[in-house]
C-alpha cells in the first residue's frame, strides 16, 4: 500500500511551469515503469495529451522543451528503470478513470 498525500498551495504556482514539469515526469516515468509492450504506444499517447493542454493554453512552444529534457534524461530513467506487471499497468489506468476510496475496490478494478 502507498499514501501519497499531496498538499497544494497556491503561493508561487506557475500553470505554464507546473505544465512543464508534470509533463516531462510522465514521460520519464513511462519510461522507467511501463512494460516494454506498452512503452511506445503509452508514451505516445502521453505527450499527444500534454500537447493538447498546450494548445489549449497557446503554450505550444513548452512541449518542445519537455520533449528536449525528458530525451537529455532518458538514459537515467532507462537505468533505474524497474517496470510494473502489465495487469498493474490496467488497473492504474482504470483507476485514473473514476475515484475509488477503498483500497480493495481499486484493486478490483479490470477483474
């Protein structure tokens, strides 16, 4: 079981920099974490999402710049890179689809 607990404040928040950080970790994390079947089109699909917000925002330019460091950093990921089962990986993204509060309803999730 993990608890992440994040607490959000407002002071010195920045959407176009929070964009850009929380982009170029998702593409840093599909490469350390997804099963290698789902790597290419999962990470596809990832930064097609970000540059959709982007675009939305008329940031289109941030996009580049995530692309630019998460591949400057992809070797590091690559070697600390311990992928999820794939049956992991489904319910994760399940889970990103509707709040579950019991941890045993989360985990039924795809059954």
């Amino acid at each position: 079981d993990i608890i992440v607990w994040h607490e959000f404040s407002a002071l010195n928040r920045i959407e176009r920099r929070t964009h850009y950080f929380h982009a170029r970790n998702e593409l840093l994390s599909n490469l350390m974490r997804t099963p290698w079947p789902y790597l290419i089109p999962l990470g596809l699909w990832r930064m097609a999402s970000q540059l959709r917000y982007s675009l939305r925002r008329r940031w289109w330019t941030v996009d580049f710049k995530v692309w630019w460091d998460a591949l400057r950093m992809a070797g590091a990921a690559l070697r600390q890179r311990r992928p999820v089962r794939s049956e992991t990986l489904r319910r994760c993204l399940l889970l990103n689809r509707q709040w579950v509060a019991d941890p045993r309803a989360a985990w039924a999730l795809g059954k």
